[in-house]
C-alpha cells in the first residue's frame, strides 16, 4: 500500500517519526540527546511549532507536535536536521546521511486520539526495553507531562490543559492513564498509521480533512479499475 503525500494543515497535530540509517544509532551519550533537544527547541521556536510529546531512543526519534502556521513542521524537522547531522559529522569525524531517508508524519485527530499518541511514543522506551517504568527515562517528555520536572521546550495542548484546573492536577490526571495496558490494536494502528503516513481518526476527521486539503487521504484501492458492463451502463443512462 503506497503512502499517501504529507499533509501540512495549521492547527492539525501531527506525529513525526524519523528513524537512523540502516537503522543505527544516532544519538551516543548525553551531549547528542542535550543537542538535539537544544535544536528542537530553537527550531519549533522560530518555525512556530507547538510540541506537546517527544522521545529520543538510541537509533530514532518521536515526536508529537501543532504547526501554527503553513509549512511549518517541514520547515523545522528540515532545519534541525542538517544542524544536528552537521554536529554529529564533525564531532565523530563522520560524513554523509545519519537519518535513513526523509521523517515520517500522520495528522491526528485530536479529540480521539492525541493522548494516547503521546502515551504510545512516552511508552517507546519500555516497548524497547530500556527502562522499567516511562519515568526512568530521560530523553521524553514524560517527566513533564506527569509533573515530575518541568521541560521548557514543551507546549501543552488544550486536551492536556482539560484534564484539570492546575498544573498538578492535570499531571495527576495524565499519569492515571499510564496504570492501563496499551490496547493492543491500538498500539498497532498508531504503527501502521505512522508507518504509511496516514491519518490518525475516524471517517468524520478524514472527511474533514479531504476538505480542507481538497484531496483524497485514504489510500486508493490497488488493482485495475472494475470493468463496467454493457447493464451498468444502461443503467447509469438511464
């Protein structure tokens, strides 16, 4: 199934996947993680990119961010790509690509599904088995979003702001639904979706948007068209 073109829609979040070439690592100890996210935050500042969730793992990262203006994720994962593949080139003496090929992006539709995005990538480390529990983990947005340590980079969205009055309680809010097992056909889907840079909702939100972007976002259906027969015809004319 061939992937449908990017969609950059204003107010539109968006889950970004950019993963190393031939799958190794890009990050290697603390400053590349402390660099990177340093260029994130300068990036999504001067792009105008609101990022409400994010993890870096050893060979890729995730991020889940709102554009405020056109273009504005393509301009600031372009941006903070070259700054991050010209420091890591001449800190490790290397050259050439370090990401295998361009990010990968799916527009959600917030209301059904934002949370659980940020759930799936703040999980990422423990799917991989690099911490025991999200809060072990210091390279993701989990620590803020649960209240643990604040994270300056990071801009919550008005789901977030919902789940309560004040700060902690919001916090407190958002850590509960961590006490749950991911669905397992969800975890999958948010997967697939990213996978073929598809949209993340139901029928209303992907009609929505066909609007919006006067294109089509569902895959098109492989194979030769149906053909119609002499019946079909005439009772189409009719």
């Amino acid at each position: 199934m061939a992937r449908l073109p990017r969609f950059n829609i204003v107010d539109i979040p968006q889950h970004i996947v950019q993963v190393g070439h031939n799958n190794l690592n890009c990050f290697f100890d603390d400053e590349d993680y402390e660099f990177y996210l340093h260029s994130l935050k300068l990036a999504a500042d001067q792009y105008q990119v609101d990022v409400h969730a994010y993890v870096l793992l050893p060979g890729s990262i995730q991020i889940v961010a709102t554009p405020r203006v056109p273009q504005a994720i393509s301009s600031m994962m372009q941006s903070l790509g070259r700054r991050y593949v010209q420091y890591a080139n001449h800190r490790y003496k290397r050259s050439g690509t370090l990401w295998g090929g361009r990010y990968k992006s799916s527009l959600i539709d917030s209301d059904a599904y934002l949370l659980s995005c940020c759930r799936y990538v703040e999980l990422k480390p423990m799917f991989q088995n690099l911490v025991e529990e999200p809060r072990d983990y210091r390279w993701s947005s989990f620590r803020h979003n649960t209240g643990i340590q604040r994270d300056h980079l990071l801009k919550d969205h008005k789901l977030y702001k919902a789940l309560g009055e004040t700060k902690k309680e919001r916090a407190n809010e958002y850590s509960r639904l961590f006490r749950y097992e991911f669905d397992k056909r969800l975890l999958n889907y948010i997967a697939e979706t990213i996978k073929l840079g598809q949209v993340l909702g139901g029928d209303a939100f992907k009609d929505r948007i066909e609007k919006i972007a006067d294109r089509p976002v569902r895959p098109m259906k492989r194979g030769r068209p149906k053909k119609v027969t002499k019946k079909e015809k005439e009772e189409v004319n009719a």
